[in-house]
C-alpha cells in the first residue's frame, strides 16, 4: 500500500468514525452533510420471515435532508444512543472507496438505565469530493431486528 | 380515605374503561381461553406461500402453529408439536419443505399433516401404535382477500360469515390483483395488546402526529367526509365515500403515491379493525397490515406487513415502499410516536394511581368519535363476561352488554 493509500484509508476510517459521533452528539444537521449530493442513506434487515433483505429506510439526500430535518418536530424516544464502532475495514480505489463497519448502540434512558439497542454493518460507498470524502451510499445492515423502541434519529 | 383516583368519572359505564382489564393477568388468561382461542386470526398473507410446500410458523394464543401450503395448492395449519414428544417439527419462521421430519427421533409428516414414517417402527409393533391417529393436530384455516385466518374454536362460524360486511372497503385494494408482502418488521411492545388496537381505532390522537396534523385536513375540522362506521361482531372502520385527499403537498412531500390501488381513490385513506386485533391500514398506494400476538398482559409482540400489487415494475415498487416506511417503518413519520404513546400509558396503567380512562367523545361518526371504541369494548365485555368498565364487579348484571 502507497503511502498516498494509507493516507486516503486513514481519512475515510475518520470520516466514518466521525459520521457516528455526530449521530451521538445528535448534531444532525451537520450529518446530513455527509452524503455527496446524489448520496443515498439506507437503513436494511434481512427478513427470515420473508427470506429477503427488506429496507426500512431509504431516502436520497434531498428528501432525507426534509426528513431530518423534521425530527424535532416529532415526538420522540428520550432515550439518549451511543455508537460503539469497530475499526472500519476500508479499501480506497482512486475517488472512491468503499467501507465495511461492525457496529453497536446503546440506549440509556434519561433515568440512567443502559441497553443494547442494535447490532450491524456499516456497508458504505464513498466519493472523494474536493479535498474530503462523502457517502454515496451509507448503508446501514441491522442484524438486530425486534428493535425496543421506534427512533426517527438515523442509526 | 379512598384514593380519589380510583374514583369512578360521573359518566355512563359504556363512556369509560378500568385500566385493570390492561393490567391484570387473570384477564389475559382470560383473554386467550374465550377470545384469542374462540374467534378467527390472522396468520399471514398468501403471497408468504406462492408453492406448494412453503410454510411460515407463528403464534395464536399462545400456541405455535404451522401454517402450509400442501400439494393440492390448499392452504393448513397444523400445531406445531410432534406428536411423539412435543419437540417442535420447524424450527424457522418459513421455507420450503417437501415433508416435515422432525429433528428429534426423525417422525415424519406429509405436508397434508398425516404420520408417514416413524424411524425404527419394529420397536412399536408390539402396542399397535396407530399411526392414522398421529397426524399433525390440525387447525381450522380459511382465506378471504388474500388474507389467512385460523381459529381454535370448531365451533365458532365461518370466516367470512364472521367477518361480514367490514370486507367491502378492502374489496378494491385487495382482491382485485395478486398482491405482495413487500415489506416486514416487528416489535415488542411494553405495553398491553388492547391499547395498540384502541391505538389504531380511534383517530382523535391524529393531535399526536405532526404529519397528520398538516395532512389531514379532516383532524382538526368539526365535521368530515371520512366517517366512523360499525359493524357486527365489535368490527369497525373509518373512510370516506365521497372526496377526502390526505394532503401530503401541505406537508411538503411529493411523488409518493404513485401506482394507486384498485379501487381507492388517489391520497385516499382508509383503516379496518377486525376485532379483536387486526388492523389494515391503507394509504391509497400501499397496505399495511398489524397482527399482535400477545406475550403476556404487559408485552405485546407487533408484526406489520407492508402489501403491495405482486407483479408491480421496480419503479412502482420502490414508490410504495418509500411511502409505507414513510409512515409506517420503524423510523417512520408516525410508528414511534404510536409507540411511544402506548408505552407511557401503561407504564401509568401499572401503577395503578388513575383507575379509568375516557372513551365519552359523540360526534356523530366523525372521525374523532370514540363510538368504535365503546362498541369495541361492548362486544370484549360480551365474549369476557366482564364490563370493561367494571371488570371485577360480583354481580353479573353490571355487566353492560
Ligand atoms: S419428538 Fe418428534 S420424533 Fe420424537
Ligand atoms: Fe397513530
């Protein structure tokens, strides 16, 4: 691996590490900013009900960005999450590059009580954009799938 | 000195409800012997078995269940316990079998239910094990609309007969194409059974939605076109017959009701409760439908299908599918607050320290009349035995039904 490489596969394990530190300080605006502007975001599970991987999510930027930024109008979980990720498994292929992430969130209740709330993958596509890195798709495989409780917060 | 929250309100029994018929375990075991074992149920969708051979394996009150397509293209349902040692005889929620073997001693079962081969069958010769009397346990099943049903009760009438005139709205929607389970997902809710059917009845909680309070201009509005409406047996429902477009251009969505059902009109909407705990909800391009099975009093297991038209193109598809899980995914406008909802109720329910709850709105049908629920929980009363105000009272003449 060149040096340039390293460098590249350094950036984008930062860029997805930061993208779930954003979630955790839910500053949410700032994570839309993200996805490259055709970017999708995708939220998938395997149904064994069904024998097929279903979405349960799936916006592109300009719709997702409506979206998210409606979330304080709703009602919502009070529940705080926390992102717990793996080292991201990345490779990088001039502007592009792709990354595989093992995740957790937990979920402490305002009264301090803490649970895992969801395990997955992190299954990403990103584009060098100017001097940094975007999501084309940022693609969030749950294998959790009887979630405790309903967020419109992304995962 | 009494607690003046279990202090009956100064209104008619049919107005109000105890909150101990959510709480107490005795009225859910209750529940499961003269409801849940005595009216149709809900399993699946056809669609989750197109070939001969597939099958799903679920729940009803609380007794596992097979449910298959066998050779001739019919669908059964057996319970789903051999009847050697009571292992069960699948042990995945679907797939594709030619016979069922079970795991354990390798007993085997045609997909008609009937023991074919038991291993090693020397050692039973000498008590004359009769294996025509050891098939698979059957259930009652019967399918109307694409929908399947079980019931418990040999007694009890036919589906279609139980279910009566609550089918014609969903007539359209339903069984005018094949249509699909396009999408998945379930929960475990805190919270009891009823409150998520009470949930899904009755629409003054339209207030808990920030997207139904820009969409649907009939939520906050003194009269509607869209109409409350009963029928026998505790069924109900809630759609218009002339012009009532949910406006999903106030809200700022567009292009996501493309490929609009037979039958429905375009933004139309329209909500079916079967009693005791089926819920179909259409939203004009897309179909959802909630089947609980109850764990116990305090935890409700959800399902939510998401149906749409089997042989859609892949555009048509991925409309239907933003549309449902714009609403009704688990990230959706709506579901969590649902959720959330329920979930606080009865956290407070548990508690005990507010007895009852109001169900005194008349509104002549509109849409924020609490009417369906007062004849949902007149016809619980009547299968129970038990007001649903005064669940525990002795003498059986309180008993409003
Ligand atoms: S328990 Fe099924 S074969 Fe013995
Ligand atoms: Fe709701």
């Amino acid at each position: 691996m060149s040096y340039e490489n390293l460098v590249d596969a350094f950036e984008v394990q930062q860029f997805i590490q930061r993208t779930a530190s954003l979630l955790n300080a839910e500053k949410l605006s700032e994570w839309v900013q993200q996805f490259d502007a055709a970017g999708t975001y995708e939220v998938t599970a395997y149904s064994t009900e069904l024998g097929k991987e279903l979405a349960w999510w799936k916006q592109e930027l300009p719709l997702l960005q409506k979206t998210i930024s409606e979330v304080p109008r709703h009602v919502r979980d009070p529940a705080r999450r926390l992102h717990v990720l793996g080292p991201p498994l990345v490779s990088v292929t001039g502007d592009e590059a792709r990354g595989e992430t093992a995740f957790s969130v937990f979920r402490t209740l305002p009264t301090g009580e803490t649970s895992l709330f969801a395990v997955g993958r992190y299954l990403d596509e990103l584009v060098r954009v100017g001097s940094g890195w975007r999501f084309s798709v940022h693609r969030v495989q749950l294998e959790t799938r009887v979630l405790d409780a309903f967020t419109h917060l992304p995962l | 000195m009494q607690n003046p929250g279990h202090l009956p309100p100064a209104l008619p029994p049919s107005h109000y409800l105890d909150n101990r018929i959510f709480t107490d375990p005795s009225i859910f075991r209750e529940e499961q012997e003269r409801l849940f074992s005595k009216v149709w149920q809900f399993v699946c969708h056809e669609s989750e078995l197109p070939n001969s051979g597939d099958f799903r394996t679920t729940q009803v009150a609380g007794k596992p269940l097979i449910v298959v397509r066998d050779e001739s293209g019919s669908i059964r349902s057996f319970f789903n316990v051999c009847r050697h040692r009571a292992a069960e005889v699948v042990r995945s929620e679907s797939g594709n079998v030619r016979s069922f073997t079970c795991f354990y001693h390798h007993w085997n079962y045609g997909l008609d239910g009937s023991l074919r081969v038991v291993s090693k069958p020397e050692g039973y010769e000498r008590a004359c094990l009769d294996k025509a009397a050891l098939g698979l346990v059957p259930v009652r099943t019967e399918s109307v609309l694409g929908l399947v049903f079980t019931c418990l009760d040999p007694d009890a009438p036919a589906l279609q007969e139980y279910l009566g005139d609550i089918l014609q709205p969903l007539q359209g929607p339903l069984g005018s194409v094949p249509m699909q389970v396009i999408h998945f997902h379930k929960a475990v809710v805190k919270a009891n059974w009823k409150l998520w059917q009470d949930n899904n009845s009755e629409r003054y909680h339209s207030m808990l939605h920030t997207i139904n309070r820009s969409t649907q201009p009939w939520v906050l509005g003194k009269s509607s076109p869209m109409k409350l409406r009963l029928f026998p047996n505790g069924h109900s429902g809630y759609w218009s017959d002339g012009e009532a477009a949910v406006a999903y251009e106030r809200g700022g969505y567009t292009n996501v009701t493309g490929g609009t059902l037979p039958g429905m009109r375009d933004n139309e909407m329209r909500v079916v409760n079967f009693f005791p705990d089926l819920m179909v909800n259409i939203r004009s391009n897309v179909v959802r439908i909630d089947r609980m099975s109850p764990i116990d009093e305090q935890h409700t297991m959800i399902e939510w299908r998401g149906l749409g038209v089997a042989d859609d193109d892949a555009e048509t598809r991925e409309l239907r599918l933003r549309h449902h899980n714009m609403f009704w995914g688990p990230a959706g406008r709506n579901l969590p607050e649902d959720l959330i909802a329920v979930e606080s109720q009865y956290r407070s329910m548990r508690a005990d320290a507010v007895r009852y709850s109001i169900l005194a709105r008349e509104e002549d049908l509109n849409p924020t009349d609490d009417a369906n629920l007062r004849a949902y929980y007149q016809e619980w009363g009547r299968l129970m035995g038990r007001s649903a105000s005064a669940p525990f009272a002795r003498d059986a003449q309180e008993v409003t039904s």
